[in-house]
C-alpha cells in the first residue's frame, strides 16, 4: 500500500523550478549520524490554551503558506526549513528562506509543530528539524493529507531515525528538481509477498520514472548493529525480487534498489553486504547523502569496481 494524499500528486510541484546547477553542495554529509549526538527541543514559549490556538485559526492569523508549511511537514515526518523553502518554491509560492523560520517558530508557539535540534556536547546543528506537532495533525486532516507522521511518541525517536527521514525527504526533492522525467514518487510504499505471511519490503522512498523503471531507495544510516539490520533487510529483497511477480508490487518493469549510505566509504560497507546477499549487480545501486545535490544528483547511482574506484551511471538530462 502506498502512502498516499494529495501533496503527492507530482503535479503540485510542477508550479516551480529550482536551477540545480546552481546549488551548493555540503562539504559534509549532514544527515550521518555523529558520535555522541542527541535531539534537542526549543525552548520556545507556547500559547497556553487550545482555544488560542483555535482562535488564531478562526482570525486567519495563520496564513495559506503557514497551513502549507504544516501539511508538508505532515506528508514527510521530519523536515529541515531548506527543505520546506524548497518544497514551497516548487509548488509555487514566492517566499524567502529566512521568512520560513518565523513562520515556523510561529506554528510552534501555537502547537502546530515541534523544532529541535541535533547537539553534541551543547553545540547545536546549524539547521533546525522541523516535525508535527498535536494541533498541526488537526489542520492537516482538514487538507486531506493522510498517513499522518504525528506521533505522541516523536520526542524519543533517535537521532538516526530522524536523520534517516530525513535523507528521504532530499531523496525524494532532489528528484522533484531534477527535471528528470519523474512519473510518482511514494514514501515507504509496502511491497509483500502474498504467498509469505510476514514477507515485506518497505524503502524509505519509491520513485516511478515515466519510462517504467522503478527505483527502490533503502536508507542506511550508521545506528548501532546497521550491518546486521541491513542484512535482514537485503535478505528480504532477494526474496521478494525472485518472486516478484507474486508480489502486489504494481510496477511494469522489474523494481531496482538503491543503497542510500552516508558517505562513499560507508557505500562501499553497504555494498560489501550487498555482494553476499544474493542480489544480482544490476539489481542494487549505491549512492551517498552529498549526491543529492546540485550537479552531483546526474551522477548519483554507483558501483565499486575491483580496485574500489567508484564507477558512476548517468543520467540522460
């Protein structure tokens, strides 16, 4: 099953273009996960009763971006104010970047939404993680966005989940700015075996090309027992890939699953897995956090020869 609502529809994101070839690439992987990292929470003072809350609604003290902002937000789980801005930009709205931290710590005042921050030893990340807060699931269902990713328990996810949504979010935008012909995109789609009780795949982002081809992303991130996680996880795409047809999977080309790892050495112990889990080679890419952006994304998918050069696979533009 498909996560699925009208922020979705590719449509949506059709309003608006970003040059990536413009972009600035990270020096850094911002989505790895550091030793001795924790989420923080903004201190940011809330309103004190729902009925304020209700009230700015009623006034229209909240605006058509700001609702925007929440369901976004509510689609993705976690998100970073860039990724919102760039969100906003290809759906059409003129707003500037620095405008959308205001208008988030306005939505958190009010309950909407929650921020936080990754710190080691007290020094903050220099971006916010912007997730959903009780009221904003309220809104958020008025606007016909289902599959909420509002939980009572968000507080106490880790920082590799977090930052594991998050690298979906940039999988998943960097492919809405490509201009590459994207047909659909889906979040976590369910792929089972309807034969095996309990045999499921679910990639952190499915991407649908007009062409056919279907492009399974499987984030790994460096949480603790990653290895073994991931081999499980392969485990269960071997068999879901040789009995696919068995499957609900509703792609017309065989599906193709793509190792997102946080740097190029980590791709290389992802792949390094990969190689004993009984996947053929054309079946599973590599790729890394800082391959989605800027001109880096047209280059993205790679394998490792036998010397351990990467070798990349472009894309037509």
């Amino acid at each position: 099953m498909k996560r699925y609502s009208v922020y979705h529809d590719m449509e949506l994101y059709r309003k608006g273009r970003i040059d990536m070839s413009e972009e600035k690439i990270p020096e850094h992987p911002i989505f790895a996960v550091r030793e001795g990292e924790y989420r923080t929470f903004s201190d940011e003072e809330k309103v004190s009763s729902i009925f304020q809350t209700l009230q700015s609604i009623e006034k229209g003290q909240i605006s058509e971006t700001e609702i925007q902002i929440i369901c976004l937000v509510a689609c993705n789980g976690y998100m970073t104010t860039r990724q919102i801005f760039e969100f906003l930009t290809l759906m059409g709205y003129e707003v500037k970047q620095e405008k959308i931290l205001n208008m988030i710590k306005k939505l958190s005042r009010n309950r909407f939404l929650l921020i936080s921050y990754f710190s080691i030893e007290e020094r903050k990340t220099s971006y916010v993680v912007v997730s959903l807060d009780r009221y904003g699931e309220q809104v958020a269902r008025q606007r016909r966005v289902e599959y909420l990713s509002f939980s009572p328990f968000e507080r106490i996810d880790e920082v590799w989940i977090v930052k594991r949504a998050l690298a979906c979010v940039q999988i998943r935008l960097a492919w809405l700015k490509s201009g590459l012909p994207v047909a659909e995109t889906a979040q976590r789609p369910v792929i089972k075996n309807e034969e095996v009780p309990g045999m499921v795949v679910r990639p952190g982002v499915m991407i649908r090309l007009e062409s056919g081809e279907t492009l399974l992303y499987e984030v790994v991130r460096s949480q603790p027992f990653w290895k073994k996680m991931l081999a499980d996880k392969l485990a269960r795409y071997e068999t879901v890939f040789r009995n696919i047809a068995r499957t609900d999977y509703e792609g017309a080309e065989e599906p193709v699953l793509i190792l997102c790892a946080e740097n190029e050495m980590h791709a290389a112990g992802a792949g390094e897995i990969a190689e004993k889990s009984g996947l053929k080679e054309d079946e599973v890419f590599l790729t890394d956090d800082l391959q989605f952006f800027g001109k880096n994304f047209y280059r993205s998918l790679y394998h490792f020869d036998r010397n351990g050069k990467r070798q990349c696979f472009e894309f037509a533009v």
